[in-house]
C-alpha cells in the first residue's frame, strides 16, 4: 500500500486518486482525500489537511469527511470540503457551509456564436459593467423594500417570476426549481435583512464574476446535446451568492451556537466547526435561515442574468428570446441539504445534512432529484477556472453516491494568498496580458481584485477536472474559455 | 497602534498591536479597511458605536461584525478607527468610533465576514497583540 506522511498526517492509498487519514483519537470517522500525486502535494501545502481531520470531529459524521480535488483551507472547515452528519442524531454546522451561502454559478446558453462577439467585446464588456451591479456599495439591480426581501426569502425565484425577472423556463432548470420549501424568512435577522436589501442583484467581490465563454471543447457528444452545448457557441457564466444576508446569517448562527451549545463547541478542536445539534430549535432555526439565504442566492443569480438578457438585446438589437438566452442550470456550492443516503456497510437509508462547503452537488443519471430536462443524462455541474484557464461543464458521474454523497469539485482551488498575489501581480498588466495575448476582456472595480485573482494564483482546472473524471463523480462534457470577464 | 495584512491561502488576515486593548481593536479595524481598500481618502463623518459581549475573543469578533454592518447599511467604509475597552460586569463592552468614507469616493472590494479562524488575543509586555482572519 501506498502511503503519505505531511506534516505528521498519515494518508494511506486505497485506490488511484483516493487517500485515506486512518481513523485516530477523537476522529468519529476516517477522512478521504480525492487527489493526484501533484493535486495532493498541493492540498497538503497548507492546513487543509488538518482542518480535514478536525471535521471528523463533528458529531454524527458519516462514512468520511472527504477532501474535493481542489481543495484549500478555509477557516474551521475546508473548503472543498463534504461531510455528511446524521440528521437525527448528529448535528449542523454554519461552519461547515461558510459564510457565502448558497455562493453558486449558474450557466445560460445562447445561440450566438464567437464570430457574432468578437469585435464587439469592448463594447459588451462595458454596457455589463455599466448595469451589473458589482465591488463595495454598487447596489443592486432590485431596490429591496421589506416586502421583496421577505417574498425572495419565502419563495425564491417564484418572486422572480412573479416579478417579471425570469420565465417558466428559468424555474425548471434550477435546483428545487429556485425554491428551498424549508425556507424560514423569520429565521434570518433583521441586521442580515438590512444588509440584504442594498444588494439583491448584485456580484459582490473576491472571485466573483461575470463572464462571457465559447465553448471550445466537446467531450460527451449526446450529454452536449442534451445540455444544448455545441462548439464555439456562447455561454454566460454567473459566480456570486448570498451577499451581506448571507454573510450576517452565518455570523448570526456561529454567535447564537456559541452561547447556546458552548459545551459541544468545547468539544470540536476548531471554533469555526460551530453545530448545532440536530433536532435542537438553533438547528431548525438555522435550517430555515440558511434554507431562506439560499433562495436569496438563487434571486440574486436570476436579477444579474435577467439583466444580462437585457444588455445582449440592447448590444445586438434584438429580443433576448431570439437569441436563445435560457438558463442551462445553477449549481450551489456552499450549501447543507437534507438528502437520503444509502450508508454504512449494510447500505442503510439514513437522512443526512450533506454539508458541500465549495464542493458541488453531482447527482447522476436516473436520480429522482434531478430535474426532468436532464435526467436521463445527468446533472449539470459548472465548474469555474480562472480568467486564463476557462471552465468546464461536467455531469454527475456513476461513482458520486458511492464516493462523495453525491458531490464533485467546486472549482480550480486557490494555490495563493491573496497578499502574496498583489505582490505578484499587478492588476493592469494582467488586464493587458489577457487581452493581448487570450483576447479576454477583463473591467473590474478594483485593480486589487485583478490581481488577486490573476490566472497564476489558482491550481490547475484540467488536473481538477481530470481526477473527477477519472473517479466518475462528475463526468467532463464541455469546456469554455472567457471572451469577456467583469468583476467587484 | 499599528496593523499589518497576513497572507492566508483564500482569505487575509490582520495582526494588530497597541499599547491598549481598545488601541489594538481600533488597530484590528483599520486592517479591517486596509483589507477592504488600498487608497482611503480623508472624507467622510465619524460615527460611534457600542458593542458588548461574553468574553474578549467574542468582543473583537462582534466588534469588527459590527463595523461590516455598518458599511453596508451605511454606505461608507469606516476608518481611522479609535476604541475603549473596559470590563462592564459579566461582560466586555468595547465604545468605539469611525470615520465613515462615502463608497463614492473610493475603489473598493468587499470582505465577507469576519471569522474565529486561528484568532488570537494576547497580552505583550508593551500592550496587546490581536490577530483575526477575515473572509474575502
């Protein structure tokens, strides 16, 4: 057997791209780390490792705490990180979900292709720039009076519908189609409430973007088609969350937990794992929260690529509907969600809080949950690169009930601090680089930002994307590469 | 009072020092700002603001959430931060106050929240050393 020592933690090999950390001490279960060799020297550069053993820690963790192929430590949690507790005994855990709940990326098709865009870049770049809102105080594309921030906590992108910000379609396309039933509007403070109402609408910062993508490769000819996905067309690709509600609902929780369950705190080698235990009312009040911040997070998608549809039809003068402008799927990857699983050697049926902290959820074909359009082939899994490396599309693979709960990477994984990026980078030079040498356009609020998130501080996407695909938890069926890119 | 801006793989964390705990804190916040801004301008009205809670930890930890609310809910990006902290029976109280720079005026980006991870409080034989990990 092959085995790995860093800094101290034992992985053993079970299996090409799966290393086990041996149960040990106050370890409830094994953990699993789904990697490389050159992925896995890159996971135990940094504390992620650690932060993966203390999730074990997590009362009723089932099977194992596992580690995505991309990745990194966060804070308490790591970030891509999946674990899996017991939703009668076990416990939830706002630090195991973040603090950007429900932070998504959602993928809609269009039938333009690159040659109806090129040349026309600048000037899409900057009609986006100009009316999505996004950086520190740009507000939102919606003014969040009490009454629309409580019907988008309540009821997702129904209000949306209602409001004329998206079309049937829109709904059957997106998880739960764009509505937590378990949502709980009263849950969610009114601080988290006020800080929402300037912000629904609205990318927000760090790496969170807009982006214009053609499809430039096709690895699955019939899932691409039933994706409707084909060779230089162009995509829209959205990554942003929960905003300020989301960030306050999570603070909120870690804060309440702390004064209410300080002993099962004590008990967690890590402050940020902070849970709730289940059946508790913090833990049904927090269900109902975040459930609430993930319809936020749905809304907050739908007004930018609402809005996106109407910047194209300005641009090419004609109806958005004639270009084909559809929302493909969205895809959350910070998230907890109630699901059945089949766990343990007997394969027992057990009701599990599957928390996914930059991990996402890759259900394959013939799972109930799945929505209809897509069924028969698999979920969509949209798995953003960086400005230089382009994205992927996957779909969820055979293997990811066995291995993962259901669950694949979130994206490329940061490799570098944000500090040393600046140090690096310098964000103009990186804007002139893409454009002169990838023809990308890039328009941020900030400099900094550019250069925190230049293509050079982030792990190899294909290398990601290749061990998923490797393990069959979520299958490669296209890849995009920016043409235009606005951010915070 | 000083600060400087740590790395840390996804996110950006603060080490601040101070003769006081309430200069530390103050410190805490003005990397709070750093973190969120390279240029910060000399606009903008100070405000106050009193936060209490059970122990110090909890305290810069509300203290520092407090002034992230008070940015998105007032539009402006608090600096120049100053702060008194005192023990108020059972609890810490920390009185601070800001200058809040219009968001008009500067090129900024958003800090998410401010986190546990890895955050430390500790008594130095000149004053107080703090450090905290804030989410990006």
């Amino acid at each position: 057997m092959t085995t790995r020592e860093i800094d101290g933690i034992r992985l053993e090999q079970v299996r090409e791209y799966v290393w086990e950390i041996p149960q040990e001490g106050e370890m409830r279960v094994p953990a699993r780390v789904l990697a490389s060799e050159a992925l896995l020297d890159e996971i135990g550069d940094d504390k992620t490792l650690q932060q993966l053993k203390n999730a074990t820690h997590l009362p009723g963790m089932t099977d194992h705490a596992i580690c995505m192929p991309d990745g990194h430590q966060g804070y308490g949690f790591p970030v891509g990180g999946v674990g899996a507790t017991d939703a009668e005994n076990g416990c939830i855990s706002p630090g195991a979900v973040g603090y950007d709940i429900n932070c998504g990326v959602r993928m809609m098709r269009t039938n333009l292709t690159y040659d109806d865009v090129q040349g026309r870049e600048e000037e899409l770049v900057e009609a986006l720039f100009a009316n999505v809102p996004s950086g520190l105080g740009g507000g939102g594309v919606v003014d969040g009076d009490k009454e629309t921030i409580e019907g988008v906590l309540e009821r997702g992108v129904d209000w949306a519908l209602e409001a004329g910000w998206a079309v049937p379609a829109d709904l059957e396309h997106c998880e739960d189609e764009g509505r937590r039933p378990d949502a709980d509007p009263s849950a969610v403070s009114q601080k988290a409430k006020d800080r929402g109402k300037n912000q629904l609408g609205s990318l927000g910062s760090g790496n969170h973007f807009l982006e214009i993508q053609r499809v430039t490769d096709i690895y699955r000819d019939d899932v691409a088609d039933a994706y409707g996905l084909e060779p230089d067309q162009i995509v829209v690709l959205i990554h942003c969350g929960s905003r300020g509600l989301g960030h306050q609902t999570c603070t909120d929780y870690l804060r309440k937990i702390e004064k209410e369950h300080g002993d099962l705190l004590d008990s967690l080698p890590d402050k940020e794992l902070a849970a709730a235990p289940a059946g508790s009312e913090l833990a049904e009040a927090y269900y109902g929260a975040m459930c609430a911040c993930i319809n936020f997070a749905w809304v907050n998608r739908q007004l930018i690529m609402h809005r996106v549809r109407q910047v194209f039809a300005r641009v090419f003068d004609r109806s958005w509907e004639s270009m084909d402008m559809h929302l493909l799927y969205d895809v959350a990857h910070n998230i907890a969600k109630k699901e059945v699983h089949e766990v343990g050697a007997d394969d027992e049926e057990r009701e599990l809080y599957v928390h996914r902290k930059g991990a996402t959820r890759a259900f394959p074909a013939g799972h109930p949950e799945v929505p209809a359009a897509y069924r028969d082939v698999g979920q969509p899994i949209i798995i953003p690169g960086s400005m230089g490396a382009g994205s992927y599309v996957l779909r969820g693979g055979e293997s990811s009930l066995d291995l993962t709960f259901g669950s694949t990477a979130h994206g490329a994984g940061r490799l570098m601090s944000r500090t040393q990026a600046k140090q690096e980078f310098w964000g103009e030079t990186v804007q002139d680089e893409l454009r002169e040498q990838n023809q990308v356009y890039v328009k941020a609020q900030s400099g900094a930002t550019v250069a925190e998130e230049a293509p050079g501080v982030y792990k190899d996407v294909d290398e990601v994307v290749r061990v998923s695909d490797a393990l069959g938890i979520g299958d490669k069926v296209a890849r995009t590469y920016p043409v235009c890119n606005i951010k915070g | 009072m000083s600060y400087e801006l740590r790395p840390h793989t996804a996110d950006v964390a603060v080490a601040a020092t101070g003769a006081t705990l309430g200069e530390t804190f103050a410190a805490a916040g003005d990397g709070l700002a750093a973190a969120t801004c390279d240029d910060i301008p000399e606009t903008g009205e100070r405000f106050s603001l009193t936060v209490r809670a059970e122990g110090l930890e909890a305290l810069l930890f509300d203290y520092l959430d407090q002034l992230i609310y008070e940015r998105d809910v007032r539009g402006v990006l608090p600096v120049a931060n100053e702060a008194t902290v005192r023990e108020a029976g059972a609890e810490w109280m920390i009185e601070a106050s800001a200058r809040g720079v219009p968001f008009a005026d500067i090129s900024a980006r958003d800090v998410k929240a401010v986190t546990y991870s890895e955050m430390r409080i500790e008594e130095t034989e000149s004053g107080w050393d703090a450090y905290v990990v804030l989410d990006v």
